[in-house]
C-alpha cells in the first residue's frame, strides 16, 4: 500500500497545478499584487502572499527582506506554472521586486 503513495502524491500535485493553471491562465507577464506575508507550517513550512482579494500565492525563493509574518508589501512577479510546490497553497509566485509599506 505504502509503495504507491508517493507516485499518488505526485498525480495529485500535478492534477493541482494543471488545475490552478486553467483557472489562473498564462499569467507569464509580470502583475503587480499588495498584501501580507504570512508563514504556513505545510510540510517544512511555506511562505505565502496573501492578495488585498485574498487570493494565496506561495512565494518562490523569497528574498530574506521578505520572510516575516504579517509584513505588508507590494511586489511584482510572475506566476511560475513550470514549478510544482509540495504545499499546494496556491499559485506559485516568484517576486521580481517588492516594496515594504
């Protein structure tokens, strides 16, 4: 039973990303977004841009600055769709530039 759960894992990860890809859709351009930073303990933990809209992105290498619950700031990014995420939380964004406010 156990030696298929992680070829399961992945399924459901790739089942998730194509998912979040057709409801977001090519978002390849950079979009602005302001919200807080927040820290989720999934697995070895996460940290994730919660949008004005409340829309979650899950941050993609963030910059140390960056790394601090409850920090507002506006950033600009892009959704990575060719990167996959054991956390699932939501579209994975990689920030460009950002600013503390």
């Amino acid at each position: 039973k156990t030696k298929h759960k992680p070829l399961i894992n992945i399924a459901f990860i790739f089942i998730q990303q194509t998912v979040i890809k057709k409801i977001i859709g090519n978002k390849s351009k950079n979009m602005k977004l302001t919200g807080k930073i927040e820290h989720r303990d999934l697995g070895m933990g996460t940290w994730v841009l919660v949008s004005e809209t409340g829309q979650t992105y899950e941050l993609y290498n963030p910059p140390n600055e960056l790394c601090q619950s409850d920090l507002q700031v506006e950033v600009e990014g892009q959704i990575r769709d060719d990167v996959m995420s054991m956390a699932m939380v939501g579209p994975i964004l990689e920030i460009k530039s950002f600013q503390i406010i």
